[in-house]
C-alpha cells in the first residue's frame, strides 16, 4: 500500500537537509506509529506525502497503490485515498462544516467515479458518525473549526476522516493537546475505521494514545531518518527510558 523508499526532502529556500533517506512499507490493514524528538522530521515527512509546498523532495520515491505520489497534486492524493490530519487543523471561516464535509466527500467520490450522496443520504451518515464522537448538531453547523476547542477540532478531523473513507489514514500528533476523555474519543474513531483495506500512520510523541490505538509496528525517527523499528514494546521502552538509549545505540 504506502511505500517510501529512500526519501531525502530539503526546505525548499534553504539550504537544509530534512529527510535523510526515509524507507518506510506499510501493508493494507496494518497500523503503524513513528514516535522520536521533536525536530526529527516527522511532520516533515506528512507534509511531503500530503503535497505541501515548501519543500524539495531531492532523492527517493514514495507511492500509495499504483500511485506514484509525488508526482500528483495534493487533490489528486486525496483522491487516490491520502488523507492526513494534523497537529493545528485549519479553520476555516464563512464555510459550515457540514457544506465542507459534503463538497469533500462528493468531490472524492466524482473522482472514483461514483455517484454524489443526496442531501437525504449525506444527512443520515453524517449524524450517524457525528453522534459516535460525541459531535453535536450545533458543531456541525458552525463554520469550519471556527472557535473549536483543541478537542473538538480533532474530533472534527476524525469526522473528516470517517465520512472520506481514505486508504491510508496519516495522524500527527493528533493526541497533542487533548484531555484523556478526548483522546478516548480520537482513539475509538480511529479504531472504528480500522479494517483490512485501510493504514494508518500515527504520528505521536506520547505512548499512551498508542495504548488505545494499538499499533502493529512501531518506527522510531531521529535526524531525518527511521532508526528503529519494533513491535508495540518499543513504544514502552521510550515511555520508560526516553529516547536517550535508542539514540545511542545507532551512534
Ligand atoms: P518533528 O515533527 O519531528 O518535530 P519537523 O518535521 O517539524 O519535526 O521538523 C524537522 C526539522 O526541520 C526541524 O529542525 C525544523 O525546525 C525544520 N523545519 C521544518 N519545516 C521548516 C520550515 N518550513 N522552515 C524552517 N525549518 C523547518
Ligand atoms: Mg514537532
Ligand atoms: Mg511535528
């Protein structure tokens, strides 16, 4: 499914390497986390499968199916199943969010060639999946993210990503900032739309959001590169010991 090979991106308008040969398989159905300091490159990383600006990919590929990523607009990698939330969502003022959820899931659904939801059926999914993360009608109604607490954004994100039904789900960071309860929440959404034709990569610098989305695999980053990698015990032995030992041992 999303496979990274060698990857190296610099900033765009300096001259700073970022990513330093990033290689990174993950299968349909499986979950896997990438935990490391911050300044690592992670977010990095996200921007890059998403198609943001700013920067230069100098070596290496990265594709999702048969699709060749970095050769596609950021529309197009949406359309083709990407879909990333991030650490600071966007607000987005004048627009409701539910005219946003529909206006993205029947463009998603114009480019896999299928039919657009009626108002009637976009409603009743919507609600449905609204209601299991705790999102009211009233949040629906207000413009994007427009005054969202940090919880309700998130959760927001995870209804985006539920009504999408991407193939390969990205979070980063999507635990920073929120309470116990809602991070509960987060994690449940995830979990539900867990299934063997869909990944995630999480993106977290705490164990403990892995201790509701269990991971399959977890992958340690430092200084633009993947330099451990290990099952769900790996998380835990950063939780206990920091990253000081791992760091160590690469030299
Ligand atoms: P992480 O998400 O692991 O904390 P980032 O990907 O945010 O790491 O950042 C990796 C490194 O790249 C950091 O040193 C950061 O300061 C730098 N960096 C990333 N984006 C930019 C940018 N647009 N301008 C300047 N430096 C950047
Ligand atoms: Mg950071
Ligand atoms: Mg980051």
């Amino acid at each position: 499914m999303l496979n990274i090979k060698n990857l190296h991106v610099k900033l765009e308008d300096e001259d700073k390497q970022i990513l330093k040969g990033v290689d990174l398989t993950i299968p349909a159905g499986e979950v896997h986390a990438i935990m490391g300091p911050n300044g690592s490159g992670k977010s990095t990383l996200s921007y890059v499968l998403s198609g943001r600006d700013g920067y230069e990919v100098t070596d290496g590929d990265a594709s999702l199916d048969e699709h060749d990523l970095l050769d596609m607009e950021p529309e197009e990698r949406a359309a083709a199943g990407l879909f990333l939330a991030f650490q600071y969502p966007v607000e987005i003022p004048g627009v409701g969010n539910l005219t946003f959820l529909r206006t993205a899931v029947n463009a998603q659904r114009k480019a896999r060639g299928e039919e657009e939801l009626s108002s009637g059926e976009f409603l009743k999914i919507v609600r449905e999946k609204a209601k299991a993360l705790q999102i009211d009608s009233e949040m629906l109604k207000r413009p994007v993210n427009v005054g969202f607490s940090g919880g309700e954004k998130k959760r927001n994100e995870i209804l985006q990503m539920a009504m999408l039904e991407p193939r390969m789900c990205i979070l980063d960071e999507t635990d920073s900032g929120l309470d116990v309860d809602a991070m509960r929440l987060v994690a449940e959404g995830v979990n539900a739309l867990r299934s063997p034709e869909r990944s995630f990569l999480v993106i977290t610098h705490y164990q403990r959001l892995l201790d509701h989305i269990k991971p399959d695999v977890v992958h340690i980053m430092s200084n633009g590169r993947i330099i451990k990698t290990g099952g769900p015990e790996l998380a835990l032995e950063v939780e206990k010991n920091g990253y000081g030992d791992l760091l160590a041992e690469v030299g």
